[in-house]
C-alpha cells in the first residue's frame, strides 16, 4: 500500500449517517468515524477565549495538502523564520484529506511532487514525535470538499494522529482561496467562505470528534484579500491588482489559482505570524525559491507596511491562536 494504515479508535465502517449529515461517496472508506452533530457553536467559540503562548524557540513543521502548498511558500516561511526552522512535506495535485488518508485512493502527481529533499510520508511523520506544528489544508473549491470528501471528519483523524506522536503538536488548518474567475467574486467567496465553511462546517465539525480540537485557522485566503483591497485602492508600494499574487504560465498567460513568488511570500508571511507572532527575523532578506534561485519580488515593496497588514489579519481572528496584536 502507498502509506500505512492507521485505524482511528472511533472508526467504524459503514456508519455514515448521523445527525442529518450523509457522504455517499463514502461508504467504502474503512477509517472514516461515524458522523457526529457539531459542537454547540458556544461551546467552539470558547476553545479560543484563550491565546497560544507563543512558541520558545524555532519550530518543525509538518505540511499537508496541495499544490497551494506547493514548494516554494514552506521554503520562505523558512527563510522568514531563520536559523532552526525546519519543515517537511507531502503534497498531490488537487488532493483532499481523505486522498491523502485513504491509502487506496490515487494521488496525482504524488511521485513528481514529492520527489525532493522535504518530503516524507504524512503518516509516518506524525506517528513520531518530531514535530511542533502540523499544517493541513482541503482542496478548493472547499464546498465541494465538505459535501463530498467529509473535510471536517478527516481533519479530525489527522489531528488525532499528529497529537498521538506528539501531545504538544500545534495543528492548524490552512485556509487558501478560490480561482480567480469564480462567478460569485474572488474577494466576495473569501470573505464569505472563512467563516461559514472553514471555521464553521471544518473546525467546529471537527471539534465534535476524539483529537479534533482545538485546532487553529492559518487564514491566508483573509491575508491576501485584505492586501488585494488595499493594494487596488494604491496604497501598497509595488502591488498594483490581484493579479500580482499568481503565476504565469510558459506563455505568459494568468494561471487564476496558483500563487506566483509574490503570493508564496505573502501566504508564507501569512504563516509566520500565526505561528511565531513576532516580526519574521527574515523580512528583508532576499528570498530563494525552493530550488534555490531568486524570488521575483518587487523591489518597491514595504516589507514593514506588508507585515503590519498581515498581523491586523491574524490578530483579529480569535480561531487563530494569536490573540489581539
């Protein structure tokens, strides 16, 4: 098999229906946990009356999920956070929690994209005790994961694994963004989708099941959308559009969903400061892709402003763990 197999204590096959909720696709999954009614949202909302201390010193990070995750943006983090951070990874195309759990269901591109140095095999990671912090994300468009691929349920199972290896494993769950062409407006899903479908439908679902809580929200879709208003009304030095944030294919065309060098250093700041809180020691260091070659980075670009923005974010976000900035 791809991975191994971990049996998660509350499994049972075939026991998918449960308070209103049904995921057809997914009977056959044999580690799936019986369906529960979500956590009392008052209840929830009290995981997070209290901060996160802040970390004592740099951190290993396990990463999980896609191409949002990508190579580069765990490389800057690193880079941001300096000396002692240490990070590994596994990645698909397009690929869900379930995928990544369920070791009979294909991952695209798995062997390509885990064919570097950081990779190592999710499971195995967070069996051994090696790691502070465990950071999962779901694929987009994140409605279609909830309705179908059980997000909340399997988010749940992968926390419960990390904090099995290690108690004191920090997990959060990485929140991305949507195709910039989505009919119902880029920055309009952002703002909507936070609340209703990453805290609300994942963490609190989650909540409900053994291991699944408290498990904090990395909000980088909120990060990007906050920079995106900013920069389009001209107040950020070297930013002109939305645009800026993503990639160009080898024509020279818009790719509307993966970030360029410029959106790997904005998510990756995005990143830090849930993670660390303080300023990155790393800010204005000339950043490298993971293969080692220069970021295409602006030169106007007021790093400090950038950073100010991005903490405004995190800090007025309880389910964060950071706590008024």
């Amino acid at each position: 098999m791809r991975r191994n197999l971990i049996l998660f204590g509350l499994a049972a096959a075939g026991a998918l229906v449960a308070g209103g909720l049904a995921w057809h696709r997914l009977r056959r999954d044999p580690t799936l946990p019986p369906a529960r009614r979500p956590m009392p949202r008052s209840e929830f909302q009290g995981l997070y009356d209290r901060p996160l201390a802040p970390p004592s010193g740099p951190l290993r990070v396990f990463h999980l999920g896609h191409s949002l995750v990508g190579h580069d943006m765990p490389a800057m983090l690193a880079q941001l956070a300096g000396p002692g951070h240490r990070y590994e990874s596994q990645i698909g195309r397009g690929t869900t929690l379930r995928a990544h759990w369920e070791d009979d269901i294909p991952i695209e591109g798995y062997a390509e994209d885990n064919a570097h140095g950081r990779f190592r095999p999710a499971k195995e990671a967070l069996e051994s005790s090696d790691y502070d912090a465990f950071i999962m994300t779901e694929r987009v468009d994140i409605r279609t994961s909830i309705r179908e691929e059980g997000s909340a349920a399997y988010v749940a199972l992968w926390a419960e694994l990390a904090r099995r290896g290690n108690p004191d494993t920090r997990v959060y769950l990485y929140e991305t963004w949507n195709w910039l062409s989505v009919e119902d407006g880029w920055l309009e899903r952002m703002d909507g989708d936070l609340p209703r479908y990453w805290i609300d439908d994942i963490l609190r679902g989650a909540a409900a099941y053994l291991g699944g809580a408290p498990i904090y929200v990395i909000p980088a879709g909120q990060v990007l959308g906050r920079v995106t208003r900013a920069a389009e009304a001209g107040q950020v030095a070297g930013i002109a559009s939305r645009e800026d944030f993503f990639a160009r294919t080898a024509t020279g065309e818009l790719d509307r969903i993966h970030i360029g060098d410029l959106g790997a250093f904005v998510v990756a700041l995005a990143h830090h400061a849930v993670l660390y809180r303080t300023r990155p020691p790393g800010l204005d260091a000339e950043m490298r892709r993971a293969d080692g070659t220069p970021a295409d980075l602006p030169d106007e670009l007021d790093r400090a402003a950038l950073w100010s923005m991005i903490e405004e974010v995190v800090g007025g976000l309880p389910e964060t763990g950071v706590g008024r900035v």
